[in-house]
C-alpha cells in the first residue's frame, strides 16, 4: 500500500519533534543551567532549519522575449548571479547552487511582464523540470534545467523541440563538466543509409 504525501509528510514532522525532545533530554542531563522547554525549543529550532535548508527550493521568476514559443533551458554555469532573462533561442544560466536546489515550476512572464504561466509544458505529470545534458563543448557535456512555453492554440500539448545547445550558448560563461562513466561520447558520423 502506498501512504499518501501528506501522511508521509507529518510521519517526518513527528519524527523530528520526538527526536528534539530526546536530544532536549540528553541536553538537559549535560546541561543543568537551561530549563528543558528552552533546550527543546533550539533543538526544534536547529532541525526545522536544517530540515527547511535541504528541502527549500528556489521559485525562480524567468522573464522570456514578447511573443516566445519554444523551449526554455536553463544552462548550468559559473555565474554567481542566476541570469533568468533568457535570449531569444530561450537560454539563461544559473549557478550550481539553484542547478541543484530547483524543483518547483518558476514564474514565467514576457518582457513586458505579462504573466505567461498558462502556457508552460512540464516534463512529465510528476515533474515540472526537464534534467538534460548536452555533448560536447571540447569534450565535455552541458547540464541543463527546461521546460516547454506552449503555443497559445496548443497549451496543454507538448511540442517537443529540438536543437543544438553547443552552437547556443555562451561558452565563456557554460560550466561543462567531464562525462561520467555511464555516458557514451559518439565520435563517428553517423551516416543514415
């Protein structure tokens, strides 16, 4: 049987509070000067934060071109600020930090700040973002965040595009990366018949 999110979700908040009361304990035995109500409180204070800082993800708000269709990528760089205004082919970079953190789906508005979130194609039901990875920038591969902005009499639909990333982006700010041991690098045309 499968337990629903929510039920999940408060077994995990209850799992936390049972244990800040035994470290509040343990506290309390090593340290007689603080009442335990004070102790259990930084305790649940700590574990909520470190709890909030490994589940928080970032809502990016991503601003596209007037009139955009197409897919927007998110390319993995070493910029320190996110660069969330995406060029016309709908590229921007983001920092290794949002890279990881990012799961929710962004706010997406056109240049002139009409919100255009109706539009957005997910990956699949389950997840908003598309995780992808690009070959080759001199041998190494590209990692990448995207999501699909819709036609306005297709919304709903996936549309599918491709394109070559490696002739896109702007390879002074890419943080490519070299390919891991499951990765099959083709270094022969291949010729259709």
């Amino acid at each position: 049987m499968i337990l629903s999110g929510l039920f999940l979700g408060s077994m995990f908040l209850v799992t936390i509070v049972l244990g800040c009361l035994v470290v509040a304990a343990v506290l309390k035995l090593a340290i007689k000067r603080y009442s335990f109500f004070t102790l259990f409180s930084v305790a649940t204070a700590v574990s909520f934060l470190i709890f909030h800082y490994y589940l928080y993800s970032p809502t990016l708000k991503i601003t596209v071109p007037k009139g955009f269709n197409g897919e927007v990528t998110l390319v993995l760089s070493e910029v320190d600020d996110n660069i969330l205004t995406v060029d016309s082919n709908g590229i921007g970079y983001i920092n290794q930090w949002t890279f990881n953190k990012t799961y929710t789906q962004p706010i997406v508005v056109d240049a002139e700040g009409s919100n255009i979130n109706g539009r957005l194609a997910s990956f699949n039901p389950s997840t908003f973002w598309a995780k992808g990875k690009t070959c080759c920038l001199q041998g190494k591969e590209i990692n990448t965040l995207s999501f699909e902005v819709a036609p306005i009499e297709k919304v709903g639909e996936k549309q599918y595009y491709s394109r070559d990333l490696t002739a896109l982006v702007d390879t002074a700010l890419v943080l490519a990366v070299e390919p891991n041991k499951y990765t099959r690098v083709q270094t022969t045309e291949v010729t259709k018949e």
